[in-house]
C-alpha cells in the first residue's frame, strides 16, 4: 500500500496548482492571494502552451453533462474513490505497474472531488457538492471534434485529469504483457508438474521391467544347474 502515498502527492500537488491559478485567503493571518482572474490566458511557449483559468462544471476536460447531474456526478466520484482505494488494497500483492496505474487514478479522481465537494462552499458561490472544477493547462495540438462539440486547441485540464489519463495509459500498455507472461508462468507450471509426478502407467512399466529381470535370472541359474548335473 505504499504506492497510496503516490495518489497523496498527487492530490497536494493539484491543489497546490488549482489555489495558485485560483487564488485565496487566510483571515486567520490575514492574508490574501489573488491569483488569476477568470478567463485570463497566459502565453508560457508562444501560442502552443497557455495558462488558462476556467471553470468546468461538469467531468473531465471541460465535459459539462449539465447541472442536473451535477450531484450524481459529485456522488459518483466519491464511491469511485473509495472503491478505487478498496481495490489497490486488494491488489497490494500484484504487480507494481498495476498497482502504480491505480495509484495516479485515485490521485486524479480524489484531486478533482475536492473540487467539485468543497469549493462551493470555501469559495462561497454553490453549497456541499456543487463546486466547480479548476483548469488551467491550455495546449494548442490539433482540431477534432468530441461528443458533437469541436475544438481548436486541446480541452483545458488539470494535475488531476493529467494524472486519471496516465494511470489509464500505464494500465493499458502494461495489462496485456502481465497477462501474456502470467500464461507462460501457469503453463511451465503445469509442465514441471508433469514431469515430476509419473503417471500410473510409468509405475506399471518399471514393474514389468523388475518382473523381466527376475525371470532372466531364474532361467540362468536354472540353466547352470542342468550343465553342472550333466557334467558330474
């Protein structure tokens, strides 16, 4: 369970990047940090990357299924979380780069929860569930279009998002070669199996061989008996 501390940093680091973006304030000392403000674009290499400050109200990379969703999608996302962090202790004797891939999409879906559970409320603008996302990473790779709508540029992410498509990735590349060599393991393990427990006939054989041998003497003694009667 050690790679949970993976999903941990990854959570800290999402939220580190969002309230930087964001911005925010401790009363406590005062102190008030006001970030971007909502639409501003900042050129990092040129035109191809940008940060970039929305909001997105719905799911992943700027999907808005509506607000009626909103809840169920909140909900939604913390019983995955919780199934997600059940299922990687499960699997705690399994490989690491199963393990890892769970790891990073924990970290994305709890870094994104937070958001949507807790940001309406710290931020004053929705109640418990309701909060919107923060993303900012703006890349500007090629046009297509998704679910009916087109883009220009790349949906604007975050830590989090970044983080749920590389767990997805490394669980993708890796799956189908443990599986493969899991095969060859179970297969060479019936192998041994077989050579080292002989089959009934095998017993039966050797038998037969002992019962050969056995006989061959009698008749040479037998043999030498006559000559050794004859001879006197």
């Amino acid at each position: 369970m050690k790679v949970i501390f993976l999903s941990l940093i990854i959570v800290l680091i999402d939220q580190i990047t969002k309230l930087f973006v964001k911005g925010f304030s401790i009363p406590l000392l005062n102190f008030n940090y006001d970030g971007m403000y909502y639409g501003q674009s900042i050129p990092i290499i040129n035109d191809f990357f940008r940060l970039t400050y929305i909001e997105n109200p719905g799911m992943a990379f700027g999907f808005d299924p509506g607000e009626n969703f909103k809840l169920a999608i909140s909900l939604f996302s913390l019983i995955a979380s919780v199934g997600l962090i059940f299922y990687l202790y499960m699997i705690r004797d399994k490989s690491l780069s199963l393990r890892i891939s769970i790891a990073f999409i924990i970290g994305g879906a709890i870094g994104n929860l937070i958001d949507r559970t807790f940001y309406g409320v710290l931020f004053g603008y929705a109640p418990l569930f309701y909060g919107r996302v923060v993303d900012f990473f703006d890349f500007d790779f090629f046009n297509f279009t998704i679910f009916g709508i087109s883009y220009d540029r790349w949906p604007i992410f975050n830590i989090a998002d970044a983080a749920v498509s590389i767990g997805v990735l490394i669980l993708i590349i890796f799956y189908k070669k443990e599986d493969h060599d899991e095969k060859i393991v179970n297969e060479n393990s019936i192998t041994d199996n077989n050579v080292d427990l002989p089959s009934d006939s095998g017993f039966e054989f050797i038998e037969q061989a002992l019962e050969n041998r056995s006989e061959s003497i009698n008749e040479q003694n037998n043999i030498g008996k006559e000559t050794s009667d004859k001879s006197s």
